[in-house]
C-alpha cells in the first residue's frame, strides 16, 4: 500500500494568500504611526560633480519642516562587502551618479517637504565622468573614488582550464559585456523609522535581507546594534532588487532621531535620464527631483534605442557558420537604477549555435 503524504503531492494554500487578496498585508508604505513625519531626498542632477556649497538655511526656515539633513550629519561610510565601504548615505565632498543623495528633509506632510527640497540651494562644480570602463582606466580627469578607478583586480579560473581547452570539441573566445540591471516590483522602496524615548530605534523596511540593514545602521548612526532592530515588511516584490542597503533606509532612521518622531521615506518612480548625454543638456528639476529632458533634447541613439525596445535583436552568427537563434529582446529601461540590457543567456547561444552548425545532429533548444 503507497504510503499517504500529507504535503507531497498535495495542492497547499499560500500561508499569506488570503491576507494578500483581501488587502490585509501591510506592506511598508502601509505603515501610518502617530505624529508621523514625512522625508524627501534631494539629488544630484549630475553625474559627477563636486559639491561647493550647500545651503539649508531656506528650507530650515519653512512652515512645517521639522528638520534637514547633508551629508556633514552622516560622515560614517558603508557598503554591503567588506571592500566596498564607499557608500555615503548622503554626498559630502561629491556627487557620483545622476540620482546621489545630497540633502534630506522631513516635514509635517508630503507637499511641505516637496516645497522644502526646492529651497535648498546646491552649487555644484561639474567633473569629468566616464561612460564605460575603457575612459574610466584612461589616467585623466578625477578619479570617481580615491586615487584610481581600479577598484579590484580579479583572475578567476576553476580546475585545469588548458586541460579543459584542449580536450574541448569547440573553443570559442569572446569579451563578453553584459550591462547591468536591476528589478522593478510594483511596490516602491519605503522605510519607517521610529526612535522611543528609551534610546531605542526600529526600522520598518521593504527589504529582503535586514541584517545587512541591521549592521549598516549600528555602523553609520554609531548606535550600538542591540538598540537597533530592523522589521523587514512584507515585499510585493524584490527578486533580488531589495537585497541591499539603501541610503533612504539610513536617511529615515536619522531623520527619526533628530526629530524624534516617525519617519517614513518612500521612493517615487521618478526616472532618470539616460547616460551619456549630450554635455550641457537643460534637465528639467521639477518635483521629487524628477530631473526629465525634453524627448526632442534626447540625443539621437537613445531616441533610437526607446524605438527598439519593442523590436527585437538579432545577433549576428559566428564566422563562417549560416546559423540562426531565437530573438533576444532588449529589456526596458526602468525607472532609477536599471540599464536596458540584452538577456544573460545571449552568448551562451552563440557557442551553442557554432557547435549545431558543426554537427547537425546536435540541434537543440
């Protein structure tokens, strides 16, 4: 007689299925504490620049504004790896990328702390920035961090390659580049932060991995960790793209400290422009440091890679060899942080395909 399982086999509801549908979940931008406060984040609209002056006093001064920051009230870096504790919650000497952090406000209401991030004045001295590794390695211009743009140098090989190389029925060598990207779930990044009278903070965040939040916050706040606890919400999605640590997370907690109220940070949608654009473009700042140009005042491949990106890509086949593939589409660009990119499984086809068009009788999918 079979044995009866009583999971195996069998169709199982999802533990959080029923609060999910019937609107139930409280995800983080959910979260509504008494006297709570609301924080913008003001950013640079350039890619690297330095920061000359940065003046507040307007902002300070604004009927509801409780409190402002820059990056003087956050001089403790951090990073996710040990190597890369580069970060700054928010830019003190530099900006470093469209979209940086610079100054942070909190306010009794969302439009308060909109109008308060437009007082601030910034005075920037703009700076060579590089658009792919080959300019960023040419020693010319500023270097974006320290005294090199060499952050590592790194030589992988697993077991005896040559061995491998030689025994291999087809050898193909390439460089290969695939161009970054990151998630876009429906939920926005947020954050709530709540410091009690007690000298104790927690952190309500949309995040898949709190610990590293955890540890980020004892180090940039100097809080020692056992008066730090972070709640990771629920995420209406992440795929990876909420393992980090952002600085809105650091940002809120700080912000909640200074005033002493809840703070509750959520990002918006706001895309940035595309990179490489033409020196001396106009960015529009509106709202939310929105900073959008004109689709005419695009430069011409971008305008023409926004037409592509309902088309489809072919690539051409290796030398020698009449061979074709699937399409690979070109994924859309996303707002703040994801680069259009071509599939990771782009090259692995190639290789595939040389080795069909050998070999006929290898066709495979």
């Amino acid at each position: 007689m079979a044995e009866e399982f009583s999971v195996v086999g069998k169709p199982l509801t999802k533990p959080d299925a029923y609060a999910k549908v019937s609107g139930q979940t409280k995800f983080a931008d959910d979260l509504a504490l008494p006297r709570m406060l609301f924080g913008r984040i003001l950013r640079s609209p350039y890619p690297h620049a330095r920061l000359l002056h940065v003046d507040t006093s307007r902002a300070r001064a604004h009927a509801g504004v409780l409190a402002v920051l820059t990056g003087d009230d956050m001089p403790v870096k951090f990073g996710i790896l040990p190597v890369s504790q580069d970060e700054e919650a928010l830019a003190r000497e530099k900006v470093r990328y469209v979209g940086d952090p610079i100054a942070a406000v909190a306010a009794t209401d969302e439009w308060i702390a909109d109008e308060a991030l437009d007082l601030i004045d910034v005075q920037f001295a703009e700076l060579p920035h590089y658009m792919s590794i080959p300019e960023a390695l040419i020693d010319q211009g500023e270097p974006i961090h320290g005294s090199s743009n060499v952050h590592k140098a790194v030589a992988l090989e697993f077991g005896d390659t040559e061995a491998a190389m030689r025994a291999a029925e087809h050898v193909r060598e390439d460089i290969v580049f695939f161009e970054g990207n990151t998630h876009l779930p429906m939920e926005q990044h947020a954050a709530v932060a709540q410091y009690a009278a007690e000298g104790k903070l927690t952190l309500w965040t949309s995040s898949q991995t709190p610990h590293y939040v955890h540890r980020a916050l004892g180090n940039v706040l100097e809080l020692p960790m056992s008066r730090i606890r972070v709640i990771a919400t629920p995420n209406g999605g992440g795929f990876g793209g909420k393992s980090d640590i952002f600085s809105h997370e650091l940002v809120a907690a700080k912000l909640a400290i200074a005033t002493g109220r809840p703070v509750k940070i959520t990002l918006t949608r706001a895309p940035r422009p595309p990179p490489g654009a033409d020196e001396g473009q106009d960015w529009v700042h509106t709202r939310r440091s929105d900073y959008r140009p004109a689709i005419s005042e695009l430069p011409r491949w971008w305008r023409l890679r926004q037409l592509r990106r309902r088309e489809h890509v072919l690539h051409g086949c290796p030398a020698g060899y009449d061979v074709r593939h699937p399409p690979i589409p070109l994924r859309r660009r996303a707002p703040l942080h994801q680069q259009a990119a071509l599939r990771s499984e782009a090259w692995p086809r190639h290789a595939a395909a040389a080795v069909c068009a050998r070999n006929p009788s290898r066709q495979s999918r």
